[in-house]
C-alpha cells in the first residue's frame, strides 16, 4: 500500500496549533452538534480513538442531543455523555476541560442548550484551548484561523482522518522532499489506524455522501478507504448495520411519506414531505428514522430538489426568540447538479450547508413551513 499518495491538506499553522493543543491538555472535550449524524458521531468518535492512541486517557465525548439505534454500535458510543440524560455532567466537562474539539461543528449555535457554554469557549478562545473541525460553510470562529474548515471535503470524518495522518507525519518527521516526493512513512500500519478508528471514519464519510453517491468525486477520498481498509474493516457489514436496520414502522411510515404525504411541483422539478407529530406518533417514530427519506424523490425522473418537513417541540433553549410558537419544523434540502439549496435554507429557513445538501428550521407548524417554501420556491428555484 503507497501510504504516501495522499496530499497534505491542512496548513503547517492548522497542523501546528492542534498538536500543540492536544501535547498540553491532560483533559479533553470532545463535542459535535445536535440531531446528531453519521458524520457527526464518526468524526467525534474517531477523534476519541486517535486521542487514546496517543496516550490521552482523560477523554470525554458529548453529545447535546440523542443519537439515532443505528449509531450505537459505533466503537466508544457507550461512553457518550448525552446532556438530555446527564445534563450537568456535559456542562461541566465542557466547561472544564483543558482542551474543546469541535467536530462536524462550527458555531455554538448548533449544540442546542449547551450553546452558553460553548459560546464561553470560543469568547475566551485566545485564554482557553479550541480546535474546531468543519466542513460546513456556516461561520467558523473569525478569530481562529487556524481552525480546520473546509467546505470542499465532503465530511468532517475526512477532515479528522487529516488531523490524525498529517499529525503523525509531524512527530516523525515525515517531511516533502525537495523533489517534490515523500519520503516513506512506516511501512507498518501507523499506530491510531486501528479497526475501531477505521470503523468511524469509514461510517461518517459513507453517510455524508450517500454512501458515496453525491460529494464523493475526489480521487483521494479513495485513497483513504484504501488505507481504512488496511485494518481489515469489512465496509458491507458497516453499511449492513446502518442501513439495514431500521424497523418495520420505519418502513411503514416511508411508505405513507412517499404515497400519501408526496406532493410535486413539476415546474420547478421539486418534491415536498411533510410530517406533523401526529403522523410520526402513529408510526412510533424515533431518533433517525427520518433519515435519508428527504433522498427518495430524487429517484423520480425531472425531480431536482427534494424537501422534507417534520414537526417538533421547540427546546427551552429556542423560545425566547420562537415568537409564543409551540412548535418548529425541522428541514432537509437536497438537490442535484448545480442547484443551490443551501441559500434559500440560510436566506429563508435559518439554516445553511452544501450546495446540493442542507438544512434549516422554522418557528411554527409544518403545514406554514410548507406554504413558505411554495412561495419562495418561484425566487429559489431554477425553473427549467
């Protein structure tokens, strides 16, 4: 296996500042956003891992919100503090550690109603420690430029997976030649490629792009599933374990979404979902199983942008600013080719991400966020 074909992506100052900030901290917080996914869990769960490879052992992992089943058997998932369930134990290893790393994360604004305390952290980021780690083109820290945030990788598992090869290169002096070549790293395994890493890295890449269907075209997001798959992972069976393993109301509720609840607007090539908690109650629904459904219309033939709609209770932490709403709608925007969603889920929707793929959120019912969305979708959408 040629260990040297991958380039260096992060910068000498991005590289340098994190190592130094994890040689000095004897405690680490490690915390991604709400609602989260599989990149968000991968990420933050690799971190961990290659944390403990170098000998970190004070190392906590938080999440601000509940996983999906379909993550928990992620390797270290039994470790996450959950602040729903041990709110004060999440608060306070946030607040305390010497070290804060953000996965899949770039604004405290999206760990729900640890969003004070994180807010402490990058406030008081030239006293304290804080290395954040995004792909999203929502606001890094302005005053952290040697944060790692790169819009272009399609995955923050990725972007970790960087962290953790460039970061080794570092200790061993693992230097680009004059030639332009590199030299050579251990021909055996670097240390933090264990199968538990791998496992990690591999789920959060594969469900950031669809298992490889959309932002996967750069050759070397190949490459490092090559070298993923040299710890003897079996990528089936980790696709097997969060795809196929939902329940059969999930599959019930997929089909009520797809024959009832499917409406499309052929002029502007654009399919909408919606579900109220009424509708996700009868199909006892659960963290997750909402996951991938905004994808589905894209199969049909002339359907370029896919939304998908569900109603939720608004958190404490949210309203204040929800205006006496008792409910938000929580959004997913897809789309295909080059077809921004991600400025009408900013612009409209209080949201943002990738061009083809984002989010955003809604103060009110579900029904007046889907008559928002008809309405702006004439200044927002290409007609074609």
């Amino acid at each position: 296996m040629n260990f040297t074909a991958l380039s260096d992506k992060l910068t000498p100052l991005q590289l340098e500042h994190a190592a130094q900030c994890i040689k000095q901290a004897d405690s680490i917080a490690i915390i991604t956003h709400q609602n989260p996914d599989g990149d968000a869990m991968g990420s933050s769960l690799a971190m961990r891992h290659f944390l403990l490879s170098l000998g970190k052992q004070n190392v906590t992992n938080i999440v601000p919100t509940s996983f999906p089943d379909f993550l928990a058997w992620l390797p270290g998932a039994e470790s996450i503090i959950q602040y729903e369930q041990q709110p004060e134990a999440a608060a306070n290893a946030l607040r305390t550690a010497d070290l804060v790393i953000c996965t899949d994360l770039g604004e405290p604004t999206r760990v729900a109603a640890l969003s004070p305390v994180l807010a402490e952290r990058f406030d008081a980021y030239a006293q304290s420690n804080l290395i954040i780690i995004d792909h999203h083109l929502s606001p890094v820290c302005s005053s952290c430029p040697e944060q790692i945030a790169y819009p272009d990788s399609a995955s923050a598992s990725e972007l970790v997976f960087r962290l953790a090869w460039q970061f080794v290169g570092l200790q061993r002096g693992f230097m680009r030649g004059k030639s332009g070549s590199n030299q050579s790293l251990d021909e055996g395994r670097a240390s933090f490629l264990t199968p538990d890493f791998a496992t990690c890295i591999y789920t959060g890449m594969m469900t950031d792009t669809g298992n490889f269907s959309y932002n996967s075209c750069h050759p070397e997001m190949y490459s490092i599933i090559a070298i993923l798959l040299t710890t003897g992972i079996n990528k089936d069976a980790i696709y097997d374990r969060v795809f196929n393993a939902y329940t059969a109301d999930r599959m019930r509720l997929i089909g009520y979404c797809l024959y009832h609840k499917m409406k499309l607007f052929p002029e502007f090539h654009a399919a909408l979902i919606t579900l109220n908690r009424r509708e996700m109650y009868r199909f006892n629904a659960k963290s997750g199983d909402m996951e991938g459904i905004v994808n589905m219309p894209l199969q049909i033939k002339d359907i370029y942008y896919s939304v998908f709609m569900r109603e939720d209770k608004i958190p404490p932490h949210q309203q204040p600013e929800a205006n006496g709403a008792k409910v938000k709608a929580k959004i997913s925007f897809r789309s295909q080719g080059d077809r921004p969603v991600n400025i009408l889920a900013r612009e409209i929707f209080r949201g943002g991400g990738h061009m083809n793929a984002s989010g955003g959120e809604f103060f009110g019912s579900v029904d007046d966020a889907a008559k928002k969305f008809i309405e702006m979708m004439p200044k927002y959408l290409q007609k074609e």
